[in-house]
C-alpha cells in the first residue's frame, strides 16, 4: 500500500519580506498565486494569479467585488474590496507544488476594511501587545470522512468503521491511512509538525495535531488547514466535513483552542503546580483570564459556535460512544473533559466550545477579549470542577454556580448583542458596531433554518392529531 505524496519536503520555504517571496517563487519555480481571505463565515475566497505578476499583486493586492464573495459588509454598490498578501504566510500547495498562496488583509480605498476578520484578529492582538501580552494558540480541528450517497444523503466513508467505540481504533486508522498519512506529511512538510494523529470518537472522525503558534499563525494555518483536507479528500471522491454535527447519533466535530499568554519569551500563565493553591499549574494571571472567559461565555459562544448546527454539538446527550465530549455549562477544571475549560497541562487553557464551523480570527478574538476583560477587572475564576457534569443532578449544579450555556444560536446572538466587552472587540464599521452586523446574518440564518420542516417534524406530527 502506498503511503507518499506529492508534497515535497521543503513545503515551508523562510518568508520575512517580499525579497524572500520573489526569491522563493524564482527557486521553487512556483507558476501560480493565490490570493486568499475568508469573510465573516470564515469561508475561503481567493483570486489565481501568474506568478510573473507577482510584483502588481504584492504592490496593489487583488481586487474583488465584496458583496459576491460573502457576508464581508459590502453590497453591490461599493467599490472595490483589495486583498493585500501577508508575505510572511506563503505557503507552497503540498499536493500542487506550483501553486502558493498568501493569506491577505483586505483594505478599501487604501484603508483596512473593519469587516475584514483577519484585521479584526489583528487589532485585537494589538491591544493585548499594548498591555505587555502575546496570545499563543493551538487548534484541534476535527473532521469526518464521508461520501454522498445517490439519494444525496451522506454515510461514513469507510463501511467498515461501524464499532460502538471506535475512538483510537487502529484498524480504521489502517484502512484509512493512504489518506491520513498524506494530510500529516502534507502538515509536517509545511513546517507545523503534525504530532499526532487520532482516529477520533465518532466513526469516520479524525483529528490531526499540529504545534502551537502565535494566535495570527495558527488561525492562518486552520483556514488553510480545512482548504487543505477538504481538498485532498475531494481527489478521491469524498468529503472531508468540519461541520459540528453532521450526524445526530455521532460525537460532533471540535476545534478546541488551546491559549496562552506570553510576555518577554515567558508563558505568564504557568507556574509551578506545587505554588499553585488549586493544584492546576496556573498563575493568579490565568485564572483572571479564566474569570474573563466565565463571564464572557454565554456572549462570545455566538462566535465560537457561530452555526445553527453548532448548538447540536453543545448537548450532554449521549451518541452511540457514550459522550458527546461537548461541554453545555459554564465550568472550568483539571483535564476534565466535562467542562467547558479545561486545564491539560500547567501553563495553557483549553476552551471546548470552540468548533469546526468557526471562523478563526474571529473566535479568537471574542476569547482574547473575554480572557483580557478578566484581567482588566481582576475577576475570580472560582474554583475548578472536577465532576462529571453530564450526570451531575441540577440541584447540585445549581449550589456550584454552575450555569447553562446557551442551548442555540438565537439565544447566544442576543447575548452577544448585550455584551459590551465583545462589542469594543470586534470593533466598528461604516454601518455601526461589527457585533450588531454580525447578529444580523446570524439571525437570518436562524430564521432560515426555523422556516424549514424537517423529517422530524413531518415522522412525529403528521398523522399524531
């Protein structure tokens, strides 16, 4: 059984300036550019240029009409938006090896556009620059492998992955590795290092790890990422899905963040375990962030799971595995997979409502604000929770003080529309406040899938009266 790829191994050329572009195209002989940014969904969108005109596009960026390329706040009357490369995020194609792309800030008429959410992350780590602070990040993003059927309906792409509890099973990662293995040398060869990679608990699920980052980095890499593995699939006829929860008797598909602060080349979140009074590695520091993200939960889940569909993944239901591994209240404690925030490790948080539908820069700009807003105020944490909450009775949850998170999208718009600390974060616009745009199309996309009558509805109440 063949296990290579097309990608070479010097997939992850040194960038630092544009000399370093123009040199890296002439060596590697790369003939195509793709100029690439996400709108508000996070959905990729790109113009291919030759590469001979490299200089133009590093100069004058490429020009696109917003209003047909997604939810990014233009309508058909605006001029044009210019997607400006980043020419330190070139990145060689693993499987086209003469292809490249850039991801870009978009600008209009010279100015950046506040619409844009890689400029929004960016303004967002400025800040937390200006109080002494860098946001390093890793992304665990989940997917599933799946085919359509005739009927249009999609099934788990291996017919033999059919295990009640198929996490870790090492035959699926066999039957499977002609593709898992060309997506982790396709990550290591792009100089991320895939470390890890995991059949996960649902079946047809996979999860491929790659090393931390500053925040900007890492939520480059996951746009790229999903464009990637969903490329790749696409050559062998499936489906590579980050949806939260395509199936309703499957675990949904995480991307859970990873997040910590840094100051002067030092993690200010750790210390040592035996100095920490709760026992978890973290300094007095983190648990303000955590305090932060506490307060901020019920608001800034509108972003991090921004989908109708993400709130199916955020239940304590059990699948056909026994968990959903998703978390529904606002908790924290040690590797507690319960909880919403989970302590892996000294020195890191991990934020589990975060999923496959989120669009990066965003995500990580309601949680930076959140953690920062913790700080600011020196807000309490409480302390860590090391029950398991799917079975904890509500009586008992109630004296913790442990809350709901918002059980769907419309319920956490109206809560993001109220939080303050999330609209200074997201910034401004031509057309008010990012967060009242934002909970616009959210909305719309709320009352478009509640106008729909699905089977459910039509198997229980067709003929019940």
């Amino acid at each position: 059984m063949a296990i290579t790829t097309d990608h070479r191994e010097d997939g992850a050329p040194q960038v630092s300036d544009e000399d370093d572009v123009r040199r890296v195209i002439r060596d590697r002989q790369i003939e195509f550019l793709f100029a690439q940014f996400v709108d508000m969904h996070g959905k990729p969108s790109a113009k291919l240029v030759p590469a001979h005109h490299i200089d133009d596009l590093l100069s004058e960026g490429a020009g696109f009409a917003g209003f047909a390329a997604g939810d990014i706040g233009q309508g058909p009357h605006d001029p044009d938006m210019i997607a400006m490369p980043d020419p330190t995020t070139l990145t060689i194609l693993p499987w086209q090896p003469k292809v490249a792309r850039f991801a870009c800030n978009v600008t209009v008429e010279g100015e950046p556009w506040p619409y844009c959410p890689r400029t929004i992350l960016r303004n967002m780590l400025a800040k937390a620059k200006e109080l002494g602070f860098e946001l390093k990040m890793g992304a665990e993003l989940e997917y599933f492998l799946v085919r359509r059927r005739d009927d249009g309906t999609i099934e788990v792409a291996d017919q033999l992955d059919t295990l009640d509890l198929p996490c870790y099973d090492m035959r699926a990662l066999t039957r499977n590795l002609d593709f898992v293995s060309q997506v982790s040398q396709a990550v290591t060869g792009l100089g991320w290092d895939n470390y890890a990679t995991d059949h996960e608990d649902a079946n047809g699920q996979f999860e491929q790890n790659f090393e931390y980052a500053d925040a900007l980095t890492t939520c480059d890499r996951a746009v790229f990422y999903r464009y990637m593995v969903e490329s790749l699939a696409q050559q062998r006829g499936l489906i590579a899905t980050f949806m939260p929860k395509p199936f309703a008797h499957l675990t949904g598909n995480g991307c859970h963040f990873h997040v910590s602060l840094w100051s002067g080349g030092e993690n200010v979140f750790e210390r040592d375990p035996a100095d920490d009074p709760r026992g978890l590695g973290l300094s007095e520091l983190a648990y303000q962030f955590i305090g932060g993200l506490k307060a901020n939960a019920k608001a800034y889940i509108a972003v991090t799971a921004p989908t109708v569909n993400s709130y199916k993944r955020l239940v304590v239901g059990a699948p056909t595995s026994g968990a959903t591994w998703a978390p529904a209240y606002v908790s924290y404690g040690y590797n507690n997979r319960t909880q919403m925030l989970r302590i892996p490790a000294p020195g890191r948080i991990e934020d589990r409502t975060v999923d496959g539908s989120c669009n990066p820069y965003l995500a990580a700009t309601a949680m930076l604000a959140a953690g920062l807003d913790g700080i600011e105020r020196g807000l309490e944490a409480g302390e860590p929770n090391s029950a398991n909450l799917y079975e904890m009775h509500p009586d008992e949850r109630e004296a913790a003080g442990i809350e709901l998170l918002p059980a769907n999208l419309l319920d956490a718009v109206r809560e993001l529309e109220k939080n303050d600390v999330l609209r200074r974060a997201l910034g401004t616009t031509p057309g008010g406040d990012y967060v009242d745009y934002y909970a616009k199309v959210k909305r719309r996309e709320w009352q478009a899938a509640h106008e729909q009558i699905t089977q459910w509805e039509l198997d229980r109440y067709l003929q019940l009266f």
